[in-house]
C-alpha cells in the first residue's frame, strides 16, 4: 500500500547534463520504484519564468527534461507526473499561502539575500534588478508541496531552507484554519555522488563544463577527451585522489571495475585510454536511454498527451482539497449562509456533521466539521470503510467518552468544549 507521498519539482531552465543525472535523475527513478511510495513529480515551469526571460527557451527545456524522465525509466502509470503550469489550483494556493507568510521569512531567504547582498556590496539599491518572482519563489514551492500534502522531498542542499519555509507556512496556515496541511520534510541524498565537470569544478550549467546527458556518441567522446588532467605521461602512476575522469568513472562503474581502474592509475596508465574507457563506460549505460529519448522528441504530441494525462491525476487530488481550502479560509458560495445569521455557538454547532471519504492514499477517513465548515475532528486513515462506520458510530451514540478511546486515531481540531458540545449534540439528536 502506498502511504508515503514523496514530491519532487525540476526547474524547466536549461538541458539536463549528466551531474543531473547522476544526482537527481538515476536516484530519482530508482526510488519511484519502490511499491510503498506514492510519488509525485513535476515540471516546475513557473519557477523556470523566474528566471528565464526566454519563452522558447522555457518550452524547449520543458521538453527536453520530459523526454529525459520517460527516457530514463519514469513511468508515468506508476507516478504522478505533470507540468506545474497545468495545475491552476497551484497559483491559487500560492496567493492563500503569501497571505500566512511572514515577509521577513522571505527576506531571509538564501537566493534572495545573495542578490541583496552583491547589490548593497557593489553600492546599488538593494533591490536592484530583483522581481517579485524571486522574492516569493520559496511561496510557490511551498504550494507545489503542500498542495499534495507531501511527506517527503528530495531535494539538493541548497533547497533545504525552501523546505523549511514551507513547513513554517504550513504551520502558520494550520494554525490559523485548521490541520489542512501535512509538514513536509526534506531528504538529502547523502550517498549520491556531486560530479565534477569538464574542467574539474562541480558540474553546473552555471560554470559551462557540462556534458549534455544525451548529446550524441561521437559528441559524447570529444567532451570526455577534452576533460582535464594533470600532464603525467604514459607510464607514470597517476592519482585517484582529484581525478574528475577517476570520479566521473566511479559513478558509473561497478566496485570491481572502478578498482580495476585504480589498479590502472597506478600502473601508469595513459590518460588517453582511461578517457576511452571513461567514455565506453558511461556510453554503454546511456546509449539505450538516449535511443528512447531521441525517439521521444520526434514525438513531442506524445509527452504533451502524457503530461496533460498526469495533471488530470494530479487535479484530481488538487481540485477537491482547493475546495476544501477556499472554504477553510471564508471563500465560500454565501447561500451556504443561514438567513438568520447563527447566533449562539450551539446554532452553529447544531449543524456539525460527519464527513467520510477516501484518500488518493486508498485509506479511508472521516471528519467531523461544523456548519461553517470548521473541521473539530480528523481522523487518521483507517483500511476499510466498515472501521470508519464504527468509528463514527460509536462517536455519534456514546458522544465525547468515545474521544479518548478513539484518539489515538484522530486528532482534535478545534477547542475541546466546542467539540465537546458538538457531539453532546448529535448524541442526543440520536443520528
Ligand atoms: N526549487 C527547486 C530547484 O531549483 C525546484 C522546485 C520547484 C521544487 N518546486 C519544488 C523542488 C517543489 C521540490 C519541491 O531545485
């Protein structure tokens, strides 16, 4: 049964390279494997606005990075996979969450900060040059998270603060509203390894020492000749230690191969033939994923229908919880609105009712929520609708004596004597 949700966003800015595969991509598709995760993943387009000013630039990466997913083993009957611009609830909970959100938190935030800061440094306005997009990137992260409600993000280190701030939101919007939101947590992969690039530094777009994921074969060989070396010649024992081709080997290769290289290095190999085995290496694992993928963008009809395909999944989980939220916050339809406004607690209390349904998680719950649409109970997610029909049951006829045998399956949402009178309520109603 799946019940952890994990959620992931990539920036559709630029042309995955193989420090995105290595890091993000292989582990990625490796975890969305396991029977137990439900996992969602997306393309965050609108996070791409932010900092691309070039609209072909921001369709082309969209494709490119779809293609790179499905290429790679995604599947999208197994996940949900979707484009954020799809997804209009997101925008909308973006707006419901930059009203709960602090504009100090924002004014901490890394990115943003960095800007302000070589801005003050180089005597500017401090704001020089910053959109409001940047400001409130860490809010629509936020969104693409807790709309889903997800558990679990992986994420690089750099966005572990992001993370933060959207369980800092969600708490202050559950605060205020009730528990709606699940406090998300970020998961770092320790193990996966940070590749360098051409030129030895990090491989990062930002440093322009790539190697395209799927540029073709031959293109694949001259990049890998071209990276470099100290000048030892052919003969001379060379070090693992600082090698970027020894570490680019390693994250390919098996223990066994990746020590017979060493055995290699030590014997004086030339760098010539470690950069062919390097590249026979890296090739044989890429070549069948870059056939799928070239075959991919020749069909671009085809992920368009894919994605269109994953946000009808992923709507179908956010269309109704954005229901739930307008409703949370006072958006709501006003002949819901008894003609004579409620004018004691108990008028509205009067009318508070259980509610059972089932979860994207294949659980079953129930709430209980008063007239105006305040939850004063959750319930956890219980295997059969039958367990939900005691549950609620015995709620209904023992009334609040049932709280603490029944707690540790629910929790409690509003103030005990308002839940309290609620149920003495409907007790006595005898429903
Ligand atoms: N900010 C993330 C990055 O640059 C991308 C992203 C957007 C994301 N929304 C997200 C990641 C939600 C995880 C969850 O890597």
């Amino acid at each position: 049964m799946k019940t952890l949700r994990v959620l992931t966003g990539i920036t559709t800015s630029g042309t995955p390279h193989l420090g995105n595969y290595v890091g993000a991509v292989r582990p990625t598709v490796r975890a969305s494997r396991q029977p137990e995760v439900d996992s969602f993943y997306f393309l965050a387009d609108y996070h791409a606005l932010i900092k691309v000013g070039d609209p072909a630039r921001v369709q082309r990466s969209t494709l490119e990075i779809a293609a790179t997913w499905l290429a790679c083993g995604l599947n999208p009957d197994e996940v949900t996979f979707y484009r954020q611009s799809d997804i209009p609830e997101i925008p909308e909970l973006t707006w419901l969450l930059t009203c709960v959100t602090g504009k100090g938190m924002l004014n901490r935030a890394h990115a943003y900060k960095a800007s302000v800061d070589k801005n003050t440094a180089s005597g500017e306005d401090p704001d020089a040059g910053v959109t409001a997009g940047l400001f409130m990137y860490p809010v629509l992260m936020a969104a693409d998270i807790l709309m889903f409600n997800a558990h679990r993000v992986p994420v690089g280190r750099d966005q572990i603060q992001h993370i933060e701030m959207a369980r800092d939101i969600a708490a202050s919007f559950n605060h205020l509203y009730g528990e709606h939101f699940t406090l998300p947590e970020a998961a770092i992969e320790e193990h996966v390894a940070t590749l360098p690039g051409l030129d030895g530094r990090k491989m990062s777009k930002s440093y322009d020492n790539t190697i395209p994921l799927f540029t073709p074969r031959e293109q694949l060989r001259k990049l890998i000749m071209g990276i470099v070396t100290d000048s030892r010649l052919p003969g001379e024992p060379k070090d693992t230690q600082g090698s970027a081709l020894f570490q680019l080997y390693q994250a390919f290769a098996s223990v066994d191969e990746t020590a017979s290289l060493a055995q290699s290095y030590a014997s004086g190999i030339a760098w010539g033939e470690a950069k062919q085995l390097l590249f026979e290496r890296i090739d044989q694992e890429i070549a069948p994923m870059r056939a799928v993928y070239e075959e991919l963008m020749q069909n671009p009809a085809h992920i368009e229908h894919t994605l269109r395909r994953g946000a009808e999944k992923a709507r179908s989980v956010a269309t109704p919880f954005t229901r739930e939220l307008r409703q949370a916050v006072g958006l709501r339809a006003l002949d819901t609105l008894a003609t004579k406004a409620p004018t004691t607690k108990s008028a509205k209390i009067a009318a508070a009712s259980f509610k059972q349904y089932r979860e994207s998680d294949g659980l079953f719950y129930f709430k209980l929520v008063d007239a105006g649409g305040q939850i004063l109970l959750q319930s956890d997610g219980f295997t059969s609708p039958k367990e939900v029909g005691q549950a609620i049951a015995r709620l209904q006829s023992e009334g609040s004596p049932a709280l603490d045998a029944l707690r540790p399956r629910m929790k409690v949402m509003a103030g005990t004597a308002e839940l309290t009178a609620a149920l003495e309520q409907l007790a006595s109603a005898g429903h």
